[in-house]
C-alpha cells in the first residue's frame, strides 16, 4: 500500500426535502449574495430552481443567476459568470445541476477569488490559491463533482479538454436528494452508471500500489452496487432507493478513498477528454463506455491477477486458476455486455467517429497530456491508434 493523505472536507446534506434547507446553511457559510449557475430550462420547469431561490429569500439571501450550461463545460461561459461575480459582489457560487453545472461553478469560484483566467489553471500556468465557496445541488448521479477535488473545462477555440485538480475544489456543502434525479432519460442515466463505475475503476486498476484489501473490497462493493441499482434505476426511473444507491455512489467514487493507497493515473479519462472535445456532441460517459472495454483488452495482461480478481469478485466470473488471463478478458467482456444492457455505445461509430478520424484524435491527446498517456504501458500514437481499433 502507498503512502497517501485523503482529504474530504464537503459536508453533505442527503435526502428528501433537503432544498428548504439551503438558505441557513448558506448564511453558516457567511454567504451574502449568491451566484446560482445551472443549465437548461429543465431547472425552472421541474420546480426544483423555484424551490432553491425560496429558501435563499427565506434566509435573506440575494442572488443573481446564470444560467446556459452546456455538457463538457465551456471555459467561455466560465468567464461571463467571473465578470458577473465581480460586477454584483458575489461571495458564494451555488451550483443546481450534474458534474458540468459544478465544474463550471468551480472554474468561477477559482477566476473570481483569484483575478485569474480559468484557462490558467486548467493549461497549468498557474495554480490557485484561494477560491469562493461553492455548495451544488445535485441532480445527475455521475461524475462526483459535488465532492470531488477535481473540474474539467473545454476551450471550444483550441479544441481542448482538460483538468483542474486542487483541493480547493471541494465543494463546501452539496445537497443530494435523490427524488432531482427522477427525470434523468435513460441514456443519461447510464452515462451516469458508466461514469461513477469508471471513477472507482481507473483508481482499481493501475500499476502502482501493493496489497490494498481494504480499499479493494469498498471499491469492489460500490462496484456492485452501481451496477444493482443502475439495472433498476433503468427499469424504474422513480425508483428511490436505486436513485439514492446511484447518488450517494457518485460522491464516494470520487471523493478518493477507492483509491486510497493506489497510484491514480486515470488513462481511460484522458483518452475519452479528446473525443469529446474533438466531438462536443459526445457525452463523458458514452465515450467513457466505448473505450474502457477497449483499452481493458489491451491492457490487461499487464495485470493479469488484478483484472481476474475484479472479473471474478464483481461480475461472478468463475475463476480459471489455470488460465486466469481467460478469466481476466471474460470479466471486461461481461463490463462490455452489461454497458450494452443499459443502452451503452461501446463501437466507436456509434459516437459518429471513423477511421479517418483516429490520427487526429491520437495526435490530440499526446499534445494535452504532454508525450505518452501514462498507464500500464506508456501509451504512444501507435497504442492509441490500436486501443481505438479495439473500440470499432
């Protein structure tokens, strides 16, 4: 096990009926005059915005909005919420929304207390050092953004995706309450499903760590559970406590501590930023479902014990103690079929990328991440092309 230092600092508030809670909470945190980021009309037409704007009244609270979020968030609308932070004195971003309304609240928490481009961060020219607070209401089970360290933003000018990881991106308190995700469509639910499972996974599978029974067996039970509550959360989407399972799951899968004393490396990520930023049409998620299983399959004799060990713990591989490397591929075979149950892509073409498009997409992440992505094996242009190739 690796030496590590975990630090989950959100005070999480989960459940039912939680929104009337948000003003005082607010007023704890010293808020005056809020920021509420969000999305598409959805907000407003399902109530859930009303609801959150009475209790910022109730309390005293001023607020402005900002809304027009899109998926993969863009550095653009991140700006325009900085500028208005600094024309109305905001003092606290509120973000109602999934991991893309959150992520573009962290990038306006950072730009805002700092006087810094959020690009800055994200292209690593800078490293913040102080941020507003940010509270989410969330209403997406997927990325874990509402307690996570980490926010990712797309420059849609240089056609890059990329990170900003710092603890300041904690959010200071997020309300969960599972009854804002019963809307969800079925796709995106299961672009949530893949999501959560893939943060828990990239943080699993990696070379670096020794014997980690502990976080193995809390990875491999919100691996299972993701999994139970994904099928019946498809089935019935008003299902509560699958809807509550998927919730609370996103938080803990990326909140760190399926990770902790493993390396992270998270080679599946980086590969997925690219085709999204390359396709902005492509959700996290489905590009995440196509090329997990692919990159899986040329990895995994890298690691033959610890793909057999997931195989045969979270998906009921027997195991073949003979030949586990059959046991190890079985298990990213069944992965790929239970994507598929869920109305997963797991080919490339079903995200609308071809052939002729793989160079670029290849060329693209080498240039982000700076020379091989780290994995495994240092995945070069060539391993990319394959791994893409797996994915057809």
């Amino acid at each position: 096990m690796l030496n590590f230092s975990i630090h989950t600092s959100t005070e999480v508030v989960f459940g039912r009926n939680i929104e009337e809670q948000i003003g005082s909470k607010l007023t704890e945190l010293g808020a005056h005059r809020v920021l509420v980021h969000f999305g598409g009309a959805s907000a407003r037409a399902s109530g859930l915005l009303d609801r959150v704007e009475s209790s910022l009244s109730a309390a005293g609270l001023i607020f402005v909005e900002l809304g027009g979020v899109e998926p993969n968030p863009k550095v653009a609308m991140a700006r325009r919420g900085i500028e208005l932070c600094r024309r109305e004195g905001i003092d606290c971003i509120l973000a109602v929304g999934g991991g893309s309304v959150i992520d573009s609240a962290k990038a306006i928490a950072l730009g805002a207390a700092t006087g810094r481009d959020p690009w800055d961060f994200a292209s690593g020219a800078a490293v913040p050092d102080c941020v507003l607070p940010i509270a989410t209401v969330l209403t997406l089970a997927a990325s874990g953004s509402e307690t996570s360290n980490s926010c990712v933003l797309t420059n849609e000018d240089t056609h890059e995706k990329r990170g900003i990881t710092s603890q300041l991106n904690r959010p200071r308190i997020s309300f969960l309450n599972p009854e804002n995700t019963f809307s969800v469509s079925k796709f995106q639910t299961g672009c949530g499903i893949v999501d959560i499972m893939m943060h828990t996974l990239e943080r699993y599978l990696t070379p670096q760590g020794g014997e980690t029974d502990i976080t193995d067996r809390l990875a491999e039970g919100l691996l299972i559970a993701v999994r139970d509550a994904g099928r019946r959360a498809i089935a019935d989407p008003n299902d509560y406590e699958a809807r509550a399972s998927l919730m609370w799951a996103g938080s803990v899968s990326h909140n760190d501590y399926t990770g902790c004393g493993r390396g992270r490396l998270f080679p599946v990520h980086k590969l997925e930023h690219e085709l999204s930023a390359y396709r902005d049409a492509i959700a996290h998620g489905a590009g995440l479902s196509v090329l997990f299983p692919a990159w899986a399959l040329y990895e995994y004799r890298q690691d033959i014990p610890r793909f057999a060990q997931l195989a045969n713990r979270v998906f009921g591989v027997e195991m073949d103690f003979a030949h586990p490397e059959r046991t190890a591929r079985e298990g990213i075979l069944t992965m790929k079929r239970f994507f598929e149950e869920i109305g997963m892509p797991v080919h490339m073409e079903q995200l609308g990328l071809h052939p002729s498009d793989y160079a670029a997409l290849a060329d693209n992440t080498l240039r982000t991440v700076n020379g091989p992505v780290k994995s495994y094996t240092p995945l070069d242009r060539e391993a990319i092309l394959e791994i893409y190739r797996l994915a057809e």
